[in-house]
C-alpha cells in the first residue's frame, strides 16, 4: 500500500472511530495500535506502554493536575461570585459597568483558574442572572460570558498552553508571556463593545418606556454606596493577592511553572479554608473529585495523541 493511500486510510479510519462517538482518548489509542499492529513490526507494540510513559513523564505535564485544583479549588467556593460582586460595586457608574464588570471578572478568574470551561461556569452562574434582573438582552449577557470565558486559554496559567508547551516543545514560560498582550487587548476590545452594546440597549428602552409606557429594568439599576462597595473587597483581596504572588512567582524567576501550580494550588486550598470555612473533608471531597477527573481525562488524551502521533 502506497503512503498516500495509509495517509487516507488512517484519517479515514481515526474520523469514523471519533464520530462514532467514543472518547477522544480511547478512539486515538484504538487507531494507533490498531495500525500498528497491521501496518508496522511486532516489536512496535512492545514499546507501547513505555512510549507513552516517556512521554508523559515531563516536569511540564506536572502543572496540569496543580493549576486545575487550583481552579477548582476557587471555582467551588464563592470566591468566582465575590469577586463579580465586587467588580459590578465599584464599576457601576460606567456605562455598561456591569457587561464590563463581567468581563474583568472572567479575565480575573481565568488568571487563577487557567480554564475556559471553569470561568464560564463560576462567572456565568452569578453574572448571566445578575445581567438579566438588570434588563440585559439574553443573548448580550450570555455573549459577555462566552467572550469572557475565552480568555482562559490566553491567560497564564493556560492549560491550553501547557498542552501547546509540550507537544511542539516550546518554552511553557514564553508561551504564558506571549498571551498577555493579546489578552489585554482582548480585555479592552471586549469592554468597549460591552459600554457601546449597553449604550443602544439603554436607549432603546428610554425609547420604549417613553413611547409605549414599558418599563425595562434597564431604567432601575440598583446604586450602591461607598460604605457597600468597601464592605466587599475583604473577601477579593486575598485572591487577588494569590494571582499576583503566582504572576511575581512565575515572572520573576522565583519558580518553574510547575512549582508556581503547587504554589498555586496550596494557596488556594489555604484561603479557601480561611475565607469560605472549606476544610473539611466532605468539602474538599467535590474539590478532590473533580481535579482527579479532569486530570485523568487530560492526561489520557495526552498519552493517546502522542501514540498516534508517533504512529
């Protein structure tokens, strides 16, 4: 069989599997040895599970596990929602203060957490509601968030990056300072649009409170006062201090990436215990549970892709 003709047949063969609707992991890995054991030498499968375990043996791939029970660690306690609150407190009087407070929100979180998918969740839950009650368009405020969210995947710590990291064997530093820039401006693209989203919608319910007498919640946004808005940052400041103790960590040349997720993660399992009373084992139980799921599920898609990719 000619390499064109292989070439087709194993593209053919991996989308088949994948639509089929198995795991990434599972599906790659069935391909790979699949073909390995019909189109390769018999020794090949020999050094299977030695292959996979070298590769997966990297000092980098150890920050994964830390910097998703960090994020986990901070996505299950009502750090995610302190913080909204207190970003949409001290932004209200800008216009669309709230979609821009969703916004810092989610570029925040993602900083701590390092994932899209948590963001989403820990922001969405609390700012998509808050931006409803206050007359927000549903797809305005369901579109804040998704914008938001992404910026988990340009934002140190990155699992996207440190995946990126290892498969094309770059810096996992300058890949983490290579996203800040775009993020920023991301940051600021996206606050713009929210301030000039916010403005059309605004008029338009002056428009149709003044000309049908309907009264969106947009004309009731609630004030707060000083004393309230100072009242909030004793339970942001100590996570805001953790992401700039990791970023001085990371960026100062105290810590590898991989010590910085431990950092991380200690950390935030400390103040988790300090600020929200999460100590006890049924608490950390969920906290647990998940990192161990999502690493599993990561680091097996890790394995299975570096074998097919060798295949």
């Amino acid at each position: 069989m000619s390499m064109l003709a292989l070439g087709i047949l194993v593209t053919v063969v991996t989308l088949v599997v994948m639509f089929s609707g198995m795991p990434i992991a599972f599906a790659l890995g069935t391909v790979a040895i699949g073909f390995m054991y019909f189109f390769m030498p018999a020794s090949s499968l020999d050094t299977v599970t030695q292959g996979v375990y070298e590769e997966m043996a990297s000092i980098t791939l150890l920050s994964i596990p830390l910097f998703i029970l960090k994020g986990a660690a901070i996505g299950r306690s009502s750090a995610g929602r302190d913080l909204y609150l207190a970003m949409h407190a001290w932004m209200q009087r800008v216009p669309g203060g709230l979609g821009i407070a969703n916004v810092f929100t989610c570029a925040l979180f993602a900083a701590m957490a390092g994932s899209s998918p948590a963001t989403c969740s820990a922001i969405g839950s609390a700012g998509i509601p808050e931006m409803r009650k206050r007359g927000y368009s549903p797809g305005f405020a369901a579109g804040i968030i998704a914008a938001g969210g992404t910026l988990g995947i340009l934002l140190p710590p990155s699992i996207t990056m440190i995946l990126y990291s290892v498969a094309a064997e770059v810096s996992l530093g300058r890949l983490f300072l290579a996203g800040i820039g775009p993020a920023l401006l991301l940051v600021g693209l996206f606050s713009l649009y929210a301030a000039w989203r916010f403005r059309h919608e605004y008029r338009a319910a002056e428009h149709a409170f003044t000309h049908a007498g309907t009264r969106s919640a947009y004309l009731d946004d609630k004030r707060y006062t000083l004393h309230e808005r100072v009242e909030m940052l004793p339970r942001v400041l100590p996570f805001v201090i953790l992401l700039i103790g990791v970023m001085v960590a990371l960026y100062g040349g105290y810590a590898t990436p991989s010590e910085t997720a431990g950092l991380g993660a200690i950390l935030a399992l400390v103040l988790i215990a300090v600020v929200d009373g999460v100590w006890r084992p049924r608490d950390l139980k969920p906290i647990l549970a998940v990192t161990i799921k999502e690493s599993t599920m990561l680091m097996f898609i890790i394995g299975m892709s570096l074998l097919f990719s060798y295949v």
